[in-house]
C-alpha cells in the first residue's frame, strides 16, 4: 500500500537509484513464478535497504523473512569485506531460486541461508548484529525482537518492515486480527524500550528504523 498520492510516489520512485539488472530479473520471475509476489520488497525499498546497508557497512547482518532473496540481495550490498548475512525463511521451496540470484549476484559466499523456524533458528546463530531486517508473520515480530536484542552491537540498527500494515493500525481493530493486534502492541514497544530509539517511516507500509543504544 502507498501513502503517498500515486503521482507523488511515482515522481519519488523516478528521481531515486534504480536497481540493479539482477533484482529487475529476479521481481520478474518471482512474478511468473511464486505466490503472493507482492511480499517483494520493490526497487524503491530495496534501494532504501542498500543505502541503509552501505552507511552502517556491518560485519554481520541478520534477515528474518528471505522470499526469494531479493531483499537479501540488497543488505549484502552494504557487506564489509569480510562481512556476512543470516537469512531465514519457513518455506522450503523458495531455496532453490533464493540460490539461483544469490549464485548470480557474487555475493554467494557472504550470505548464510537457513530453512525453518526463526524462532528457533535465531539462538543458535552466535554471532552479534549490526544490522537486523525483520520481515517475517507479523505474529511473532514481538517474538523476534526479544530474541534479537541482546544479539545486538551498540549502535546496531533493527529495521522493521510492514508496520502501518496497510493502515489497519489507525482503524478500528477487529478482536480475530491478530496481526494487527500484535503489531500495534510491537509499534508501541518499539517506542517506548529503554534500550533503542525509534522513528517509523510511512514508507510504503511502513518501515521502521531503531538503533540500539
């Protein structure tokens, strides 16, 4: 969902970098090929992730929710050197493209997948993070931030995404959306945790950006 009146947000889209040949074959083959495309992260956000990625230039980042790798792709832009990235996903069947463009990109090396539960995936990464993208259920995004914060450097960044949840967050909640429930109690725990601050960016859904203290 977009914000932003659609001439407005095409004029930002047109006057931002443009991605990479690589993420433009990959949107179009998750198009052809995979459900519900739409989880794609897009050019303008995927943008957003790299220069994000390349000011903070962490040593270790951690991604909950791979899909087919296209965000991913665009954290490990931001690698150092000798840097590398965690990525989860539930479904299985997505590994073989996430493999196809993480083998195209050069990057393969750096990027570390793993397929199953991320709560359960996450304790046995040790490794401290500098840059954590949660992207997964929205029903465990409070889940995931407990288990990530204390894998965090000082000054390490949590990015959030899906947060305004196609604006249901400012509606009138219906008791059987759990989603929207979980995420209003995550936004306000991201703004009121001693331990991080936050400013939430009405970027498409909604991104929010927290930087460990």
């Amino acid at each position: 969902m977009h914000f932003l009146p659609e001439n407005i947000d095409s004029y930002v889209v047109a006057h931002s970098q443009q991605e990479p040949k690589i993420l433009q074959e990959l949107t179009k083959e998750t198009w052809q090929k995979v459900l519900n495309p739409r989880m794609l992260s897009g050019a303008f956000q995927g943008r957003l992730l790299s220069m994000l990625s390349k000011l903070i230039q962490p040593k270790n980042s951690l991604e909950i929710g791979t899909y087919t790798g296209y965000s991913a792709l665009c954290l490990a832009e931001g690698l150092s050197s000798e840097g590398k990235i965690f990525t989860i996903d539930k479904n299985e069947e997505l590994e073989t493209l996430q493999n196809k463009y993480f083998e195209k990109s050069g990057y393969r090396n750096q990027i570390k997948q793993f397929v199953g539960n991320a709560i359960e995936i996450i304790p046995t990464i040790d490794e401290k993070f500098d840059l954590v993208f949660i992207d997964a259920d929205k029903s465990n995004y409070i889940n995931y931030f407990h288990l990530i914060i204390d894998k965090m450097n000082s000054g390490g960044i949590i990015l959030s995404d899906n947060v305004l949840w196609s604006g249901k967050v400012v509606e009138k909640l219906d008791p059987k959306d759990k989603d929207t429930k979980v995420l209003l109690e995550y936004n306000k725990l991201l703004n009121e945790d001693a331990r991080i601050e936050t400013v939430l960016l009405p970027i498409r859904d909604g991104l929010t950006l927290s930087r460990v203290k």
